[in-house]
C-alpha cells in the first residue's frame, strides 16, 4: 500500500497520522484486513485546518467487494450523487473560523478529540466534547476550535435531497 499522503494544499503544516483500517475479504471469502495503515488523503483548507479522507460510496447500496481504495481519490465537500463520504478534520486551537456552508446531505459528526464548535447561521452555537455525536442536516455552519487543544471530528456525510440553491454543489469544496 502506497502511504505517501496526498496533500491538496500549499501549506507546509504536517498532515495527521490517522490510522484507517479496511477489512474485505480473500479468494475464498473469508475475511480479512485488506488495508491497515495511515489515511493518506489529505487536505488543508486553511493553515488551522486538516481534512483528511476515509473513504467514500458512489451509490446506495455500495459495492463492498471490489479492490479499489475508495479513500484515495475523491476531493469534494458532498459525496457523490447517492454516495457517502467518511473523513475527518482536525482543527489547531484559536480562532479561526471559515465561512459558513452548506451541503444537501445529513451529517453524523462524532467529536473523538478535544473540543469544537459550530456557528449556525442564526448565530447559535454549539460545542462538542470528545464522544459527543450531532446528526446535521442539511444546515449552513462554520466549524470552530477555541480550545487549548487540537480537536477532531469524524463525518460521515450521505447524500440527501432536495438540492437546494446556495448549497455547496456535488464535487464542489467548502474551500
């Protein structure tokens, strides 16, 4: 397996060593760990921000016995048309908030380290603790660490309907 991280970025900043695990299956069908290492997709929005991909689906149901490595080439915010998208961002401490955005999907966003927030467009906000789980859907947010700390959270993200104007589009970026 090729561990060389894919960076999509200019930033010099160090890409996280998350370590991703991938089961499949051998000749005869038994099951085995196909891929066990460092997820090696990454990319720096801005110079307090990683995201870093685990893997993504391409319709619903999935096709879970092929041999591609689906967490190597997608670089959209929204999964693709019926499809998923798992990554995970990790933000450095301070205030460095992006603009607000929106996908068409529903999010389950699970907080594994530190602290962060969320600003919702009516200026609500929201802060997760490690083990702390949200279902987002469909809302415009801003990502947020104030903390002392690096934080991260893990998403899933599934494609959802209605596409709606002024949402970020499949293959587009919140960057």
């Amino acid at each position: 397996m090729d561990n060389t991280p894919k960076v999509e970025s200019n930033n010099p900043r160090a890409a996280p060593v998350i370590r991703r695990i991938v089961t499949g299956h051998d000749a005869q069908g038994k099951a085995i760990v196909w891929k066990d290492g460092p997820a090696s997709f990454h990319k720096f929005p801005n110079a307090s921000t990683s995201s870093t991909l685990m893997w993504v689906t391409h319709q619903s149901p999935c096709d879970f016995l092929d041999d591609v490595d689906h967490g190597q080439s997608y670089s959209g915010t929204p999964p693709p048309p019926g499809g998923t998208r798992m990554g995970v961002i990790e933000m450095l401490p301070g205030e460095h908030r992006p603009p607000l955005h929106r996908t068409d999907t529903l999010d389950y966003v699970i907080c594994i380290a530190g602290e962060m927030g969320m600003l919702l467009d009516d200026g609500v906000e929201v802060f997760m603790k490690t083990g702390d789980i949200m279902i987002q859907r469909g809302t415009a947010h801003a990502w947020f660490n104030r903390g002392s700390e690096p934080a991260r959270i893990a998403f899933v993200l599934v494609d959802g309907a209605p596409q709606r104007e002024g949402s970020i589009q499949r293959g587009g970026s919140a960057t």
